[in-house]
C-alpha cells in the first residue's frame, strides 16, 4: 500500500496517521461484540411479518381470526394500528422523506406495492408459533400488472402505482396521475453551444440494476414499550437519534420518551438508515404489554428492505480534437421502488462533477416502479450516473486516440471549478489522485492476450452535519469519548487519535463509546462519510474545551493567570516559571480545584470535505464463455489526511470490491410477474474473497481546508469508479461497446456473439 | 446586496433563477425570499442544501451574510 502525501508534512503529527489496534476488534472476533438480534429481555416474544406474494395487487380482505385464536400469539399488527399519519416531508436519516410513503412502506395501506410488502405483522411466544400463525392469515387479492423498470413505467398506458401522484416540476400542473414523481433539471452554460464546437460526440444509454447493499447482518431490533414512562428500541441502525424521530414521528410519541440504543453493526452501506421492524415491533409491544424481539431472514432483507436504484441513463458528451470537452449532456431515470425518492438528482449533481467543463444540462427523473422502496447505498446516485459518464469519456479519449488519464487530467475540476449544482469546489485532489493514477506500476503494466484496461473517476461531496461529543477525564488522567455515530468503519479508532493529537496524551489513554440517544446530545446518523470529518471536528472541540479547563485548574493551583500557561504533550506549564503539572496530576486533584474534568464538543460542522477517487481496472475475459477474471485492480483516492490509514485503505478496498460486484455480477432478478427470484447470497452473487485479487491502493492527501486535521469522508468515493472501470476494462478486452450492467458470463457473451 | 440562486425546483415555482437580496445572517436571506414569494415555504427552503459563498452549511440560520456573497440553494445532500 502506497501513501502519496504530496501536499501535507504529516511528520509532525504524533499520533494521527499511526495504525492503532482496533478497540473493537478482540470483542468482534472473539463474539462478544453484541449485535441488533443478540439482545434479549425476561418475557420477550417475536414478531414476524406477513408479506405480499406479489408485487402489485389490491387488498380485497384479511382474515386474522385463525391466527389470533393460535395458542401463543400475543399481538397481531395492522396498517390500522398506526396513528394516523398525512404527507409530510419529514428529515430522517435517508435525507427527506414523505411520512405518508414512509408508513405504508412499513406496512400496506390496502394495496400491497412490491413482493415482500409487508402487510402485518404477528408476535408470538415463539418465532415458529408467529410462522405458524402467519400460515394461518388468508388475504384475498386482486392482483394488478406490475411495472418493473423505469421505461414500462413511463410507458402512456403503464398501470400507476399511485392514483393520487402527479408529476412534480414540469412546467404545467399535470392532471393525471404518473409513475413519474418528479423531473428536475440542472444546467451549467449552453449545451448546445458547447455541443456546436465539438469535433466528436459519443452518446449512448446505459443499464444498471437493482443491488443490495449486502450487509452481512440483517435488520433486527429487540423493543420495549411502557406506555408510563420510557420506551425501549436496541437495533442495528446506521443512527439511532434517526430512528428515534422517525418512529415518534409515526406513533406519536414525544422524543423524550423513547430510548434507541445502537447496537454494534454488521454493515449498513446506507441500507441501515431509515426503519423497517422498529414501529411495528412497538405497536406489537404495546398490544402484547411484552418486549418484542424481530429479525428479518436473508430473504426479507433482500424482498422488502431499501436497495439501490436500478438506472436506464443517457450520456452525451462532445470535444475537440485537442481533447478539450465542449459539453457535457445527460438524462437519468432512476427506479425508486415503490415510493418517490430515488436519488435521481444526486446522480445529476456529481454525473459530470470530476470535469471543468463549460456546458452542461442534465435531466434527472424519479420514476415509481413495483419494486422496494430504494435505500441509500454509498454515494447514493452517484455510481449509477457516473458509471454512464465515465464510460463515454474513456470512449472518447479512445476516439480522440488520447490516453483516458491524460483526457481526464486536461478537462479535471480542480479549485474553483464551478459544478452544475451551483458552487465552486475548494481545494479538492482529483488532478493529483489521476497523477498518481498515471504514475502507478500498475498503469505502467503491459497488458496481455484477453485481457483489457479501464480507467475512471468519482465524485462524493461528503457534508458535514450536526455531532455532539463528550470527552469526560478520569481521576488518572485517561478518558472517555462518548459520541453518537455508530462505529461502522473504525470511526471509534479515528476518535481517539484525534483526541489524543489535540490533547497531546497517548490514544491508549482514550475509550470511545457510542452512546445512546439519552446519553449524548443528537447527531446525525454515520452516512455520506459525515462520521470522522464532522464527529472528528467535535472531538477535537471537545478535547480543546479539556484543554482550556486544564489550564485554568493549573492555574489556580499555581495563583497565576491563566494567560501564562501553555499546554505541550499532555502537559500544563507555566510559562513565567518552571512549574509543570501533567494532565494525570490535574484530573487527580480536580475536586479540589473545581470538579471534575468534562469536554463538550457539539457542533453543526460547516464545509464538506469533497473526495475524488480514480481506479484502474485490468481484466481478462473468456471468449468462449464471457466470463471475466479482475486481474489487477488499483484504487487511488483524496483522503484529505488519512487519521488511521488502515481503516482508509479498508474503504477503499471495501468500496472497490462492492463496485466490481455491481459491474459483474449483481443483480434483482424479477420474472414477468415481478417475483423476485433470488432472495439470498446464492444467487445474488456478490464477490467472495476468491473472486478477487489484492486490491492495491494509493492513499493522497490533499488536506481538506474546513477540517482542523485536514480529512475528508472516505467512504464514498470509492464505489463509484469501479463500476466503469470494470466495464470498460470488458469492453477494451473484447472490443465491443458494454452499456448494461452487470458484465455476467451471458450478458458478455451476448455482446462478443453480437459483435462477432 | 447578496445573490441567491435557485435550484430547476425553485425556479419553475416562483420564475425566478436568482435575485438580489440584502441580508446580514440568513435568516433574512428566508425572510426575504418568503416575504416576496408567499408560495416559497420556509419549511421547502429548510429541506434544502444551501452553500454561502461556495461552502456547504447545514442549517445555517445564523450564519452571516456579506455584502457580496453567493447563496446557492441545492438538493440536499445525504449518503450512504
């Protein structure tokens, strides 16, 4: 692993950019590490979900009579069980969402949307006697036609999924209802104009499919509720004061008396940041006056939690013949699932963002179709338009018989490069990342017989956000960080090296907890790679506010002002004599000069810390089967500083290995009738360990100027090349254009057959 | 006088891609833009990313404006 630190002298740096050992780990591989199913309470009982067969039907009846009367059921949960709810936009962890969708998503308003749709629930003494009792429901349905991409969707006939949705943002109130939920547009100068001075266009439209997350650990939680006072949620969440709000919002409950305590976290991806079980599993709470124990099975999680969007989007870009790009040009449809609020727009405002290019328009549409509702999934948007993108623009360097690195450095956003969704980007590292891209061994190797290269960008702005921490000192002199971002990537390990490089005091000295939403003032969910730039800033807030505490006890204790005191490694010092007192001596007597010792650190953290990655990708490809082997894979990325740069080269490999299993094999299979036919990690195919090689990586760190040690979010960016590194790789290899994804043996086989 | 410019929503809603306003913090840059345009919701307004001369700020209600300033309202931005 090679770390390419060209604009920063980290050497005087003590403790951040080490390689701490991870306080989480003996607990995890040993199993002590308590997960979302692993919690259990004195009479608990388990809830499970009833869901739909098919992915587009009325509900003409229920017949619950059987079930209730099973010994051992204890609650039966329906739609009609929730407070009632109308539209409202509401923040939750997913960004904005409608309370409406976001409750009939939980559970069928008399018309079930996609398979798996949950249409009630049951809790019983057991989890078999809640199957059996779910085995025991008849529903009558009238099945509809169910829409399953984006084009039958928009079809003038296509059976609506909503009767009441109207199309948002054309220029006229439409006056019947559409699968379309919004259009909106984002433009930069005159594409036309732009378009009119290029000596070469390429234009294609490309596919990409439903994908999971593919967190190992499925949604679970164990719930508690107590009508007299405090309610109880323990679950596996990517943030906790989200599901906190969120689930009052829907039971009409007050913030103050409801608990969420996140468990550790088996992956989330931004799968893990809205709700699913957690409402209903308190309404059955409520009904049975027990705790409620539910977790999804695999094949749950695949049928009824949030993927990411499958996408039919069209590039066209233009340029000159001394490789300038003139125009920039794009219309995106993005599947939703079965509610509006697919991340159509964020796919427009980063498709073109890695380019400093005078023209630009996109159209970006969010389109309703029978399938769930889609989820976050790292860079929500971004994969899918920049994967059309960046396929072009290999295309056209290839056209222009330019090097795709040295096209992408002339045209490179850089400082000041004013980006279609309006400002201009602060110092931001593309241009060093694609140096470093080109410096490679890997870009210096030859390639062989069947085997091809691809080369791409990626964008993630990575916005801060509201974090509160506490940094409260022992009598000894060590300390405790209590934050509220769940640790998903190591985040607790990146806290204490920033509190112990702000304090001077050694990282061993420091235990990070993540607290639960009484014992920490909110914060913002761990996603959009917010947690180590933004939760990172109020530590160190909170370790100066320590700091500031510190000199003042010294300086009582020494009856000087505290103008004449400093503070160097750990210690306090007075300046106009030679008296020292280490952090230990003054948290040791800190009764007697005032209490104890407590930092605070609550901020909402201005900036962003934008982080451009570029990936090069070398496969072989098997004629006669159109299978393909990576062969070579380097990821290179803007770390901004690299706090503990094994956790950074995890996300980069982590975000590689995802992208390269959506660009060859991952996929929602669904037949005609919308059935999804592989529910599980047999035959949705997400990359094993032996399917791939070492991904190489190269840490740059062009320091983020809104950060105090210069970092920006990691976990991003890095999902976003792959995709078109790895299908272009394909392409070149077989010299056939690829536009659909995933590049699985028959779909390759098809285009080789096809072009043969 | 700051400028504000508007994201393809805002603009098909009140005809406008950007306008001149005087403000100190951006609370009157809200109370501004609601005073002039009845159909702009202070809550739409607050579901949207906003960046003060070119840096991103959640929430920013009390974040000052300068005389020459550039307000961009956006998409809000979340993640993954």
């Amino acid at each position: 692993m090679k770390n390419t630190n060209e604009a920063t002298d980290a050497s005087h740096y003590k403790y951040i950019g080490t390689r701490s050992i991870r306080p989480d780990g003996f607990e995890k591989v040993t199993g002590r590490a308590n997960y979302g199913a692993d919690l259990s309470l004195p009479g608990m009982i388990w809830g499970k979900m009833l869901r739909s067969p098919h992915a587009h039907a009325m509900i003409k009846s229920i017949d619950i009579s059987k079930a209730e009367a099973l010994a051992g059921v204890m609650a039966v949960v329906t739609y009609n069980d929730f407070p009632s709810v109308s539209s409202e936009i509401v923040a939750t962890g997913e960004g904005t969402e409608d309370l409406l969708d976001l409750a009939r998503n939980l559970m069928a308003d008399g018309k079930v949307l996609y398979h798996g749709h949950a249409i009630l629930g049951v809790a019983a003494i057991s989890r078999q006697i809640a199957e059996q009792a779910l085995a025991l429901i008849d529903v009558e349905y009238e099945v509809l036609p169910a829409v399953l991409d984006v084009r039958d969707a928009m079809a003038k006939d296509a059976p609506v999924l909503h009767e009441k949705m109207y199309t948002e943002g054309l220029a006229e109130t439409p006056n019947t209802a559409s699968n379309v939920a919004s259009v909106v547009e984002l433009k930069k100068g005159d594409v036309d104009a732009g378009f009119a001075q290029a000596d070469v266009i390429v234009e294609r439209e490309f596919y990409t499919p439903t994908v999971h997350q593919g967190y190992i650990e499925p949604h679970a939680c164990t719930v508690r509720y107590d009508e007299h006072g405090q309610s109880m949620v323990w679950c596996s969440t990517q943030g906790h004061f989200d599901v906190r709000a969120t689930t009052a919002k829907l039971l009409h409950m007050s913030l103050s008396k409801l608990k969420v305590i996140a468990s550790e976290i088996g992956g989330g991806f931004g799968g893990k940041t809205t709700v699913y079980l957690e409402p209903v599993a308190l309404l059955m709470s409520k009904k049975s006056g027990r705790p409620v124990k539910m977790i999804m099975d695999r094949d749950e999680v695949f049928k009824a939690s949030g993927p990411g969007s499958a996408t039919r989007n069209w590039i066209k870009i233009g340029a000159k013949n001394d490789g300038t790009i003139t125009a920039m040009q794009g219309k995106l449809h993005y599947e939703a699932g079965a509610f509006k609020g697919s991340p159509a727009r964020l796919g427009g405002m980063t498709a073109f963002t890695p380019y400093d290019v005078e023209n630009m328009f996109v159209e970006c549409y969010d389109v309703v179709v029978n399938k769930p509702k889609v989820a976050a999934y790292r860079a929500p948007g971004a994969p899918q338009a920049e994967y059309a993108a960046e396929m072009i623009v290999s295309e056209l360097a290839a056209r222009l018989a330019i090097d795709p690195i040295d096209f992408r450095l002339q045209n490179a956003a850089k400082e000041g490069t004013k980006t279609i969704y309006g400002p201009k980007l602060k110092r931001v590292g593309l241009v060093e990342c694609l140096e470093a891209a080109k410096n490679s061994p890997h870009y210096q190797q030859a390639l062989k017989e069947n085997q091809g290269r691809g080369v791409s960008s990626g964008f993630w702005f990575n916005i801060g956000g509201s974090s509160s921490v506490t940094l409260n000192m022992n009598r000894d002199g060590t300390g405790t960080i209590v934050e509220g971002s769940p640790d998903i990537g190591g985040s607790r390990a990146s806290m204490q090296l920033m509190a112990a490089e702000t304090l001077g005091i050694a990282a061993e000295s420091f235990k990070t907890i993540v607290a639960d939403t009484e014992n920490i003032a909110h914060n913002d969910g761990t996603g959009g790679s917010r947690t180590t730039f933004a939760t990172g800033m109020a530590v160190v807030e909170a370790a100066k506010d320590v700091i500031r505490q510190m000199k003042e006890r010294a300086a009582s204790v020494w009856n000087v002002n505290v103008d004449v005191i400093d503070w160097v490694d750990g210690v306090a010092i007075n300046v106009g004599g030679s008296e020292k007192l280490s952090a230990a001596e003054i948290c040791a007597t800190a009764d007697r000069t005032g209490g104890q010792i407590s930092g605070q650190g609550n901020i909402n953290a201005r900036g962003a810390g934008p982080s451009f990655a570029v990936h090069i990708c070398d496969v072989e490809v098997d004629k006669e089967t159109g299978k393909v082997d990576v062969v070579r894979y380097t990821a290179i990325q803007d770390a901004g500083k690299a706090i503990h740069p094994s956790y950074v080269e995890g996300q980069y490999q982590g975000g590689a290995a995802q992208g390269i299993g959506w660009a060859l094999n991952e996929e929602y299979v669904y037949n005609d009738k919308g059935i999804l036919q592989n529910p599980g990690f047999l035959d949705y195919r997400i990359p094993l360990a032996s399917d791939l090689p070492m991904i190489e990586t190269v840490i740059v760190e062009v320091p983020n100027p809104a950060h105090p040690f210069g970092v920006r979010g990691v976990g991003e960016s890095g999902i976003i090349p792959p995709l078109a590194a790895t299908a272009y790789a394909v392409s070149d290899a077989i010299n056939a254009p690829i536009t659909d994804l995933p590049c699985s043996p028959p779909n390759v086989l098809a285009v080789i057959q096809a072009n043969s | 006088m700051a400028r504000v410019i508007f994201p393809d929503e805002i603009e098909k809603l009140i005809g406008e891609n950007n306008l001149m306003v005087d403000a100190r913090v951006f609370r009157d840059v809200v109370t501004e833009l609601i005073g002039r345009y009845p159909e702009l919701k202070e809550s739409s307004l607050d579901k949207m990313a906003v960046a003060i001369d070119d840096v991103i700020v959640v929430d920013p209600l009390l974040e000052p404006i300068n005389s020459d300033s550039d307000i961009y309202f956006f998409h809000f931005v979340t993640g993954g």
